[in-house]
C-alpha cells in the first residue's frame, strides 16, 4: 500500500513453535502486518525497494501472549504467602476469610486510578519481557461496580500502553461476604446483572468462572455458561485446579475457548476438550507457588491433540509472578514441555485461547507483533531466566523497545 512503512528483518533464526523453518530468513512487515517470511536465499525475489532495514541476525519469535492473568488488583498477601511457609494450605486460607476474598476488600476500596497506577507497573514488566497481548480478568469486585470498575480498568490499560488487551469477566470467582450463605443468590446477581450490564457496555470480551469446592459449582458454572451465551460472549473457566469436579468437560461442552490449570483433569475431560477444540491453559506459577504435586496430564493432552497454552496466572494469591519468560522455563522444567512447545503454549495456542488467529503467529498477513531476541539459538528462551535479552518489541508494526 502505498505510503505504508516497510521494515525489513534479515538472517534471523525464526522461532514460533509450531513450524521449523532451518536456514536464516527474512522478514518483512508493512504497516501493521507482516507482509512476507522467505528464506534469506529468497530475498532477492521480494520487492524490497524503500524498505527500512530494522535488524540482522538473532532469534526472532511472535509477541508473546499471556492468555491468563489477573493483574488488576488491590493490596498483596505476603501475608498469606508467610502462613503458606508455615504449612497453611491456599484451601485453608480461604476457607477462613483470606485468599481471594482478602483481595476483594482492597480492591473494593480502591479507586479506579488507584487500581490503574497499581497495574501500570506490572504490565509494563510484562512488555518489557516480550508480551504483545495480555488477558485481564475481573473477579476482586463481585458485585456490579467493582467487577465494572475492574474491567474499566483493564480497557484503560489498553488504551495507554502498546499492548493489546483482552478482558475477561470472572464475578464467578468467589462466593463475596454478603452471600455467603446463599452463593445461588449470588449466581442470579451474576447472571442478570452483573454480566448483562459488562455485556452491555462492551466491557468483556469473554467470561470466566472458578468451578471449584471453595468457588462454584459446576450446576452453578453452568449457569454463567448460559447467561454468556444469551449475550453471545465466549467463556472460559478455572477448572480441576485443586480437585477434579468434571469442570472441563461441562466447559468443552458449552465451546469453551479453554479451559485452565486442569492439573486434576481426567480423560473424559481431555476427550470432550478435544472434541470442543478447548485449548488447556497449564498455569505452572500457580502449581509451583502452591507447591502442587499432582502434575497436568500433559502426555494425554499431547496424545488427543489438545492444543496447550501456557500463562502466567499472575495474581496476588496463587501465581504472583510476573514474568511471561519465566513460565517458559517452568513449563519445561515442570511440567516437561520442549521449549518449542511452550514457545507455542505463549504465542499461537495462548491466542487461540482468546479466540484468535490473528497474532501468535509468524506468516503472511499475520498481525506484525514480533520480538527480537538477542539469542543465537531458539531453545536459549526457556533454558535460562535472564532479563535483558529482548532487542525489539514490535507491536502492531511499530517497534517499541530497543
Ligand atoms: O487462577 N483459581 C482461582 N483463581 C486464581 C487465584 C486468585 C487468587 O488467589 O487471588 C488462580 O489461581
Ligand atoms: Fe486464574
């Protein structure tokens, strides 16, 4: 198109996880999309007339893409996480009033600009380390303004800094204090309300639950899953993270994008994923703060074909870790992905769990989010945890780090 910027990356290793590519290659993006991808031997036969040189050698790979997060929040719980050291369970904490209700109260108290200034941090670390599309889930409000408020939030970050936002609602998260002997109460209040009012005003591109003891159940997830659909939103759930209540297989059935932590998911649940094209979003900060033993079935995800995803699940109870690249390492540390397979668990199959094609990928037309990385070989990603190794961000096109 004409007037359109073109940037050109020469000799780079190309790195997506779902396909090999040997050979140096060359790549260029044209406005807000990358135009072609061809072996370095091909170069000549581009039209590369006017074309900006933006780099030469090392790894390049797609933006990354955190499909699980909760970065919206008010307080910490280093609290919890001292009476975790003493051997007071996540389960434990909750059930007494903690955990994620602890949250509630002081996101409950925090203003919208308090829970942006809150945020802007955290997600800055995240695109310093490479992300180009983050999901930001509500779920510390659960009533209408807190939960509104949050995704209010989450849209805002969006608009002032160059990552694309994805919103999740989760007023299925906890059972808040006013309803505390009554959660189907609660479950109306979410379900003619609360979603139907996010819906309403274009706040939630998706809707999540947690189908758990200490959550919801699954006759109650079910009936979010329903109210979703009347809006026509996608949903996603929390599923067999502490306990195995079939939680993946009522999601699959009702098309879930994913279905998340499933560290108790059973064949059943696997084979009906399978058949829903649900994607298994594996959170190893979570597994590895709780200090989880019982480990994802990864090898009969792998077998049926379920697509993987990994995320950071960062939040201040379970997962509060920060650093996209890090779950790249413990996906293969713990739960022994190859570092092609959790690269794709952050970029192609991550986008797929926010219900898009569009990014992830490194291929003609595909949205131009890129990282550069200063790495000699693609596995160096996940081995070693070192900051500092990303040359360029590009997001949307526009290089915007390095
Ligand atoms: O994904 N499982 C439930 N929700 C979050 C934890 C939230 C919290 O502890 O604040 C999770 O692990
Ligand atoms: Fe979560």
């Amino acid at each position: 198109m004409q007037g359109q910027t073109r940037h050109l990356w020469r000799d780079v290793t190309l790195f997506d996880g779902l396909q090999q590519r040997p050979g140096p290659m060359a790549v260029v993006v044209a406005g807000e999309r990358i135009e072609s991808v061809v072996p370095m031997a091909e170069l000549d036969r581009l039209d590369h007339a006017g074309v900006i040189e933006a780099g030469r050698g090392g790894v390049m790979t797609p933006g990354l893409v955190d499909c699980h997060t909760h970065l919206v929040f008010g307080g910490h719980r280093a609290d919890e996480f001292e009476q975790r050291l003493e051997g007071v369970d996540y389960e434990t904490i909750a059930r007494n009033g903690g955990g994620i209700l602890s949250t509630l109260r002081a996101t409950r108290e925090a203003s919208e600009h308090d829970l942006f200034q809150a945020a802007a941090p955290r997600l800055q670390a995240m695109i310093n380390d490479g992300v180009t599309t983050v999901e930001i889930k509500s779920g510390y409000g659960l009533n209408l303004a807190d939960e509104l408020k949050m995704l209010r939030v989450a849209r805002r970050l969006g608009e002032d800094f160059p990552v694309r936002v994805v919103t999740t609602l989760l007023a299925a998260h906890a059972v808040p204090p006013e309803y505390a002997d009554d959660s189907d109460a609660y479950i109306d209040l979410v379900c003619r309300e609360i979603l139907p009012a996010a819906a309403r005003e274009g706040l939630a591109d998706a809707v999540d639950v947690f189908c758990e003891h200490i959550a919801f159940s699954p006759a109650q997830c079910e009936r979010v899953f329903a109210a979703a659909r009347q809006h026509g939103l996608p949903i996603k759930a929390h599923v067999e993270q502490l306990s195995n209540l079939g939680g993946a297989a009522l999601a699959a059935r009702y098309g879930a994008l994913s279905a998340d932590h499933v560290e108790y998911l059973d064949e059943a649940g696997i084979a009906a994923m399978k058949q829903a094209g649900t994607v298994a979003v594996l959170l190893p900060g979570a597994f590895y703060t709780l200090r989880e033993t019982q480990q994802p079935p990864v090898d009969a995800l792998r077998r049926q074909g379920v697509p993987i995803a990994i995320a950071t699940d960062a939040n201040p109870g379970s997962s509060p870790l920060f650093q996209p690249t890090l779950m790249l390492n413990m996906a293969c540390t713990l739960f022994r992905l190859t570092p092609q397979q959790a690269l794709a668990g952050m970029t192609a199959h991550a986008a797929r769990a926010l219900g898009s094609n569009a990014y992830g990928r490194i291929a003609d037309g595909a949205r131009a989010d890129l990282c550069w990385w200063d790495l000699q070989s693609p596995a160096e990603l996940a081995y070693a945890v070192q900051p500092g190794r990303l040359r360029q961000r590009i997001f949307n096109g526009e290089v915007t780090h390095g």
